[in-house]
C-alpha cells in the first residue's frame, strides 16, 4: 500500500520543520520524514552523561531565530520553546587574572571595555550603535530572503561611502576587520573568537559580515538567548506546530531513494521498502552529496551538474564537543575582576588573538591544537532547570580537523578521550574548582557527530564550507537558482542553502518563499 502526501520533507531538521509548517499552514498535507527517533536537527538535549543533566549536544545559543519572522510567524513560545535572554553574555577570560564581560547592556559593555582601552570603548560604542541598525535594517533581512545576484545587491551598497565600507566589510575576512578597528589585545580576543563559532577561521573572506552581526547582535533589543529546558524543546515546538495543524512528522523513517521520473521527483522510497508518493513536490533537509548522488543517483543526474555537486566543499573545521556534568558551577579565577563572568552564559579561554591563528594553523596540519583555546559555555547558570539542583553542565567547543594526519578520520575513536583530557587540563587552569567539581563528562568526536546527524558531513554543523565562492547565489552551486534543483518539483531547503547553518530557521523560510512563488500559492498566510 503507498501512502501520499502532497509535500515530503526529507530530513527532520530545524529548517525542514521550518519549511514543513509553513506549507501545511498554507493548506497542504506534509509529510515530514526523518531517520533518528526524533526530529530537531542539531536542536537536540540528552541527558548524555548522569540522570538529570540535560546536555544540548549540538546548538546552544540562539540569537538568529530571533533576528526573523519565524519564531513569532510559528508561535514557538505558545508550542513549548521559552527563552531566556542572560544579562551577562559572554567573556574572555585571561591567565592574568582579568577578563572581559560583554553585556546585553551597551554601556555596561563600554564600561569593561574601557578598563581596557577607552579608545576601543569609544569605537565599541559608536559601531555597536551603528551594526544594531544595519542588523535591523541590512543583515535580518538579508538572512531571511533568498540571496539575489551580487551585480544586484551591490547596487544598494554603492550608492554611499557608508555602504561601500560594508561591502567591503562583507568580502573581508574577521581577522582584518577587527585589527583595523580596534587597539586592545582583549577585545580582539573576545571578537574573534566568538565570531568563529559561525564557522570559519578569522582569516576566512566572506566571513567578515559576522563582525557587524556580532556586533549588532550582542546587546539590547537583541542578544544571545537558550531555550529554556534545552534547545530539544524548540525541536518539540516546530512538531508541535506542526502536528497542531495536521501535518505529520515519521520519526525512525530512514529515506533510502528519492523518486524521480524524468525531471519530476514523485516521492521517495524508505529503507524498509514503503513507498509515498508526493503530490505536488519533495523537500530536501540533507546536504548535497546525499541529496543527489546517495538518494537519486548519478545514472538520474546530468554529468555538469554531477561535476557541480562533487565540487561542493565539504567543512574542514569541525567541532569537537566536551560535555561535562558538575557538581556544583565552575568558579572562575579572574571573577575577582569582574564576579558577573560567574554568571555568563559563554566564557572564551584566551590571551591573545595569536593562541586563536596557532589552533587553525595546527589544524591546517591536520593535527590537534596542543593548547586547545576553547569556547565553553554554561546553559545552567542561565537555566538552572538544565541540571539537578546544586547541580551544572558545561560544555567546551574546540575546533579540530576532521581527518587527523595520524589514522584520519577513524583515530578520532582511538584518541577523543585523550584529547578531552586535555581540553579539560586547560579549562581547569581557569577555574578554581574544576577537579572536585566534575563528576562526569561526555566528548563527541567531529565522527561522533556525523554518525548521529549524516547531513552534518564530517561534523560540519554548516553542511558546506563557509567561504565566498559557497555562500549567497553560490550556495550550494550556480546551476540553478537558489533553493532549486535540475527536478522541477524537488527543492532544498537545507544549511547548504543560503544563509547556511546555526539554529534560525532562515533556510526554511527562505525555501518556503520560493516554493510559494513556483507554486503560486494564494494563502501565503505570513505575509
């Protein structure tokens, strides 16, 4: 017996939850199938180490979602994703026994800052101020719209010297931009490390649009924000919504074939051997190599497109997750400086911007960072329902290669326990307690990560490279236009799309636009 719906979404993901509520709102059936026992894409909480510790095992901080329409446009709050915005955001801590706390509050903000240099307090400000309109106004919208050609978008910016500096902003890489604007090795510290927990090493081009987004994003009307309980309940929303107006969401569904039959795709094939049938279009969630050449299969695909979609690069920079479960919350050393850093909801482990060049030039060896300079973050501090009472979790970020020089990507089963020993070694140099405080900890290897979610290749949480040449129109490939494919009813609506990965729905919704305007769907209801 073959079931049909009128729209398959192949992948549970925030961004093919995203896509599948809004079309179900607009009146059709949707079928949303994923291969794990639940849906929710890298927004995923276990309780990975001891009963009780509610681990986000893949994103954290949420600050985009906020950004668009989709959080509101959803009624995500009234489906069970609550959030709260932390007062203190985040800090860099340093071995001297100081550090730097970045409020949601500007002028608090400034205030550190100028301990610090009264100059980069002054340009702080001036830029803050300056980004939170350009966020507004800029780089929302430009996240929640389909990209258009750059001959196109440029023409906004070149009409003023002010938007001539953001273009050039854009194609620059974190690295220059923030040695031209600011004099202080602390406030470069804490700039570029929290700008390449987007994806990509500070001498990355393209990659210096995150400069005025960090910027802009960090204080009040917006700010970094987790869900309350854990990021698995923004998960349990979108299928809430979902569910709540008929669609359906298939946990435990792995997709083996996507259906097509000349440049229509017709519905997809499981691996049990259940075939459904899609009325009208089929929905991809997963990157591209899975997408056409596992899925569909090169015998269905035209050779210059074969060639387009083997070109797309893969992530080389990966994260490596260590999870810990605490007894009590870690006290930081330099919170005689500043005690709000106990409160912050992330702290970075760093002296100077160098410690952050050397960890990425050591994984362009293909080696691991001997002096790993992590991001680590603290959701119970913020949300104490995350943890037993007394009780913390913590998690630490460090960027890693995914195939390691030594063994390649199979050694990560061999050494992932050696290497959190050490990320942990140096974590502990910057709290007072770690050692009595740690009862059990949990680390995820960039292999562990893609055995769990296959899309995120190689544990790329990006589905793709973040570089010029793969973002905007060129993501993931220039053969078709965004969000389309050579199959005239098969869309993508996944990170390798445009704006690209971190938890805010963009993908989702922007695929939903273009999908409205194929089908010329009369009910666009968000609008």
């Amino acid at each position: 017996m073959t079931a049909k719906y009128d729209i398959i979404v192949v992948g549970g993901g925030h961004n093919g939850l995203t896509a599948a509520c809004y079309l179900q709102k607009a009146g059709y059936n949707v079928l949303v199938l994923e291969r794990l026992n639940r849906a929710g894409g890298g927004a995923w909480t276990e309780e990975a180490t001891l009963p009780g510790f509610k681990h986000n095992l893949a994103s954290v901080f949420h600050g985009i979602l906020h950004l668009g329409p989709v959080y509101k446009d959803l009624e995500l709050q009234k489906y069970g994703a609550e959030y709260i915005w932390p007062d203190a955001q985040v800090a860099a801590a340093f071995t001297d026994g100081r550090c730097l706390v970045f409020y949601r509050d500007l002028d608090k903000t400034c205030q550190e800052i100028a301990r610090f240099s009264e100059k980069d307090a002054e340009t702080y400000r001036s830029l803050a101020t300056m980004f939170r309109t350009v966020l507004d106004n800029m780089i929302g919208p430009w996240f929640f719209s389909p990209p258009v050609p750059n001959s196109i978008s440029s023409l906004a910016f070149e009409s003023s010297v002010e938007g001539l500096n953001m273009m050039r902003m854009q194609l620059s890489n974190p690295k220059n931009i923030v040695n031209e604007l600011f004099e202080s090795n602390a406030i470069k510290s804490l700039l570029l490390s929290f700008i390449k927990e987007f994806g990509g090493a500070p001498d990355t081009y393209g990659f210096g649009v995150f400069v005025p987004m960090m910027l802009g994003e960090t204080h009040y009307p917006h700010g970094w924000a987790i869900c309350k309980g854990g990021s698995g309940n923004l998960a349990r929303a979108f299928v809430n919504c979902l569910e709540d107006h008929g669609g359906t969401v298939m946990t435990n569904a792995e997709v083996k074939k996507i259906l097509v039959d000349g440049k229509r795709a017709t519905g997809v094939q499981l691996a049990d051997g259940t075939v459904i049938e899609a009325g009208k279009l089929v929905l991809t969630n997963l990157e591209p190599h899975t997408t056409f050449l596992k899925l569909i299969g090169e015998e269905k695909l035209e050779p210059p497109f074969i060639h387009s979609v083997k070109r797309w690069r893969k992530e080389d920079t990966i994260l490596f997750h260590t999870h810990l479960a605490l007894d009590e919350p870690l006290k930081w050393k330099c919170a005689a400086f500043n005690p709000d850093i106990n409160r912050c909801l992330g702290v970075l482990l760093i002296d100077e911007p160098q410690e952050i060049y050397d960890d990425f030039a050591a994984i362009d060896r293909r080696e691991l960072p001997p002096k790993p300079r992590m991001f680590t973050a603290y959701p119970s501090v913020v949300d104490p329902s995350q943890a037993p009472p007394g009780k913390a979790t913590a998690i630490g970020w460090q960027y890693v290669p995914y195939n390691l020089r030594e063994g390649g990507p199979a050694a990560w089963d061999e050494v992932k326990e050696e290497f959190a020993a050490r990320c942990i070694k140096i974590w502990s140099e910057y709290v007072e307690n770690m050692d009595k405080s740690i009862l059990k900890h949990y680390a995820m290897s960039p292999l562990d990560t893609e055995r769990l979610w296959t899309s995120m290749v190689q544990g790329g949480f990006n589905h793709g490279e973040m570089s010029q040449d793969q973002l905007t129109i060129f993501r993931p490939f220039v053969e078709y236009k965004p969000y389309r494919t050579p199959f005239e009813n098969l869309y993508m609506c996944g990170a390798s799309t445009h704006p690209s990965g971190s938890m805010g729905g963009a993908c989702g919704y922007n695929a939903v636009q273009v999908i409205a305007d194929d089908l010329k769907i009369k009910n666009k209801w968000w609008e």
